[in-house]
C-alpha cells in the first residue's frame, strides 16, 4: 500500500516509516524538520535497504501538501506531524492550536480532494488526565488539562465529526501510552532538542555525562514506591502498533479508537534501576517536587487493540532501557553526530 506519513522524520515517526518499508509498502514522508532531522530518513533507508521518497515542507502548507497527493496518490495517511511539549504549549499556546490543528484541516481537506479515506492519528494517553482511574480503557472519559493535551483532544473530536459527516471515511486515533527505546540497531532514536522533559531521554543523558542527576518529581504518590508510574511501550511496538490499524482500517469505515500500551506501570524508580542493569552506569538522582500537571499514575488497559488489532506490545522494560542506552552510547548528541 502507498502511505504517506506526516512527521516521519521524528522519533515515533521515522520507527513506523522503517516498519513500513520493511512490510512492503511504499512510503512518502512529508516533514518540516522543524523537530526532527533527515539523517534519520537516511538511516532508515539504509536499515530497509530502501528509499521513502521525502518533501520537506509543513502539512499546513496546501499547495506542498496537494502536489504531494497529486504525485504519490497515497491509500493511506498516517498523522504524526505536531507540536508536544507540554510546558511550552502553556507558554505558545497559539503556536500549538495553529499548527496542531491546522496541518489535520489542510491534511483531511487533501485527502477529501484526492480520494484518500483512510489515516490513522496519533492521540496520546494525556487525554485520559485525572478523569478516571487507570487501567484506561478507550470509553474512559476524557479532557485535557493543557493547550497540547487540548489538541490531541480537540482533533480526536474533529475526527469523529468528518466520519459522521462521511461514513465511507476511516479513521484509526491512537492513544500511546509513553514510547521509550529504540530500534535495536542503535542507528534511529529520539533526539529531543535542548533539555529533555521526558524520563527516558533525561536519564540516558545523565547515564551519558551530558546531565549531572535526575530530578525524581515526587516520592509520596498513592504508588507502591511512592514515584509516578506510567506505561512505557517500546517505539517499535508502538510502530508495528500502526501497521496494525491500518490493516483493520482496510475493512472497516467509521472512527475507531485504539490504546496503544502493555498495560503495565512502571515506577521512576524502576526505570532508573532498569536503566542502570542495562547500562552498568550508577544515574546519580535526588528527590524533588512532585512537577505540576503529573498524575501518580497512568497505564492502558491493551484489551481492545489486542483484540481487534491482534496486536501486542511485546518489549519488556529491560529491553527498552537497553535499546535507548545503545542509541544514546553511539549517538551521544542524536543525529548532530552524523
Ligand atoms: C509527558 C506529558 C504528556 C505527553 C507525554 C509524551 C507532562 C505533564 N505530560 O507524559 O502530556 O503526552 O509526555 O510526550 O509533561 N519524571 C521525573 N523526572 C524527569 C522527567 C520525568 O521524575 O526529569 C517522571 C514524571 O514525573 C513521570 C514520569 O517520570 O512520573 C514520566 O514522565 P514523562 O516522561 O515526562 O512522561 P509523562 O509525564 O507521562
């Protein structure tokens, strides 16, 4: 099948773009390298032993985005492209609703105009906030506490309106729980610009020397260890995760909700020990504050996508924190080392 994949040169992205190639598919990427950058196409054509064809442009760019439909003539979209920081989207907020939902109006007005009626969205967990208790599943109540949790939550909306408005439209939104890891060559990985927020990518830094220690935001949580939990999925199940919806997406219409996570919490602490065994290096870390929006706990209830995608996340923590620690050992500083 032809996909074309909007942010496949980010992290989530440029592991389901090789994932892709490698089941067979042809693969357009369209990216504005705004967060990411095309040594990771390069890797990824090299790992496939194949080329996805790439336009640098940003999806909210209608003539780019028309001729890319024009000459690849995609079945299929995957949406990655947006903006994720959480604390900057307090301090941008326009920035992230313009360009959030804007590239999804340019994108489905594309697809609609070009005969495309299948895409798959990544949503994220964060739309299940403090609303309910975890394990989540997909009818859980959900809202968002931040302007980026507010676009995954309003295009989630948007979504389900274009297929009540077009039932022949199909539409897979994936909420990930946390992807950490790294594809097992050590060759793609995540590369956040400057300090990262997230657990892993700070960790593997301190491990690298990069960091001094890791601040552990909070140890008196209702959890067993007292540190936040959270369900880490290892990026290259949450990409075949992907391949999966849109294989179910082939034969089923409508709009159709899908938690992509292992169901299982992990601590802070754990992750730390785990990171440790895997590296063999001590990550120096002092208790702080608990970080203002973080719940104790967040984990998926899988059943769903296990059923109806006949997928599962199959990586465990250890394999996770071994694959992150190998991208980070070969690539101290992401792609800037190519
Ligand atoms: C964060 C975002 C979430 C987003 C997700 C994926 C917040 C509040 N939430 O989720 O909306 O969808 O990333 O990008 O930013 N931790 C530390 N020290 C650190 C970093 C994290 O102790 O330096 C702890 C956190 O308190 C949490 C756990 O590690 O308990 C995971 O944090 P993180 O990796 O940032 O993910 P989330 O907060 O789950």
């Amino acid at each position: 099948m032809r996909v074309l994949v909007t942010g496949g040169a980010g992290y989530i992205g440029s592991h389901t773009t090789l994932a892709l190639l490698q089941a067979g598919h042809e693969v357009l990427v369209v990216d504005d390298l705004s967060n990411a950058s095309e040594e990771s196409l390069r890797r990824v054509a090299a790992l496939a032993g194949r080329t996805p064809a790439f336009i640098q442009a940003n999806v909210r760019d209608e003539a780019a985005l028309d001729a890319a439909f024009e000459g690849f003539t995609p079945d299929a979209v995957i949406h990655f492209a947006g903006w994720k920081a959480v604390g900057e989207s307090t301090q941008i907020p326009l920035t992230y609703y313009r360009e959030n939902l804007g590239s999804t109006f340019t994108l489905l007005e594309a697809m609609a105009k070009h005969d495309c009626h299948r895409i798959v969205f990544s949503s994220s967990a964060t739309v299940y906030g403090e609303m309910s208790e975890p394990p989540f599943t997909e009818d859980a109540p959900t809202g968002a506490t931040n302007p980026y949790g507010r676009t995954k939550h309003m295009i989630e909306q948007i979504l389900a309106d274009a297929v009540a408005a077009d039932p022949g439209l199909a539409v897979g939104v994936l909420r990930y729980f946390n992807p950490i890891g790294a594809h097992s060559s050590g060759r793609i990985g995540e590369d956040p610009k400057g300090i990262p927020n997230n657990l892993l990518p700070f960790v593997a830094q301190v491990a690298a020397g990069r960091r001094d220690k890791l601040m552990v935001f909070g140890d008196d949580y209702p959890t067993p260890d007292g540190t936040g939990t959270r369900d880490y999925i290892h990026v290259v199940d949450l990409a075949t995760g992907h391949l999966a919806a849109l294989d179910k997406l082939a034969d089923r219409s409508g709009y159709h909700v899908w938690n992509l996570g292992t169901g299982r919490p992990t601590s802070v602490l754990e992750i730390v020990g785990a990171f440790e065994k895997a590296s063999g290096i001590t990550v120096p870390y002092e208790i702080a504050p608990r970080r203002a929006g973080d719940v104790a706990s967040s984990y998926a209830h899988p059943g769903k996508a296990n059923a109806e995608l006949g997928w599962s996340a199959t990586h465990t923590i250890d394999e996770m924190c071994a694959d992150t620690f190998r991208w980070q050992s070969a690539n101290p500083n992401g792609y800037a080392d190519a």
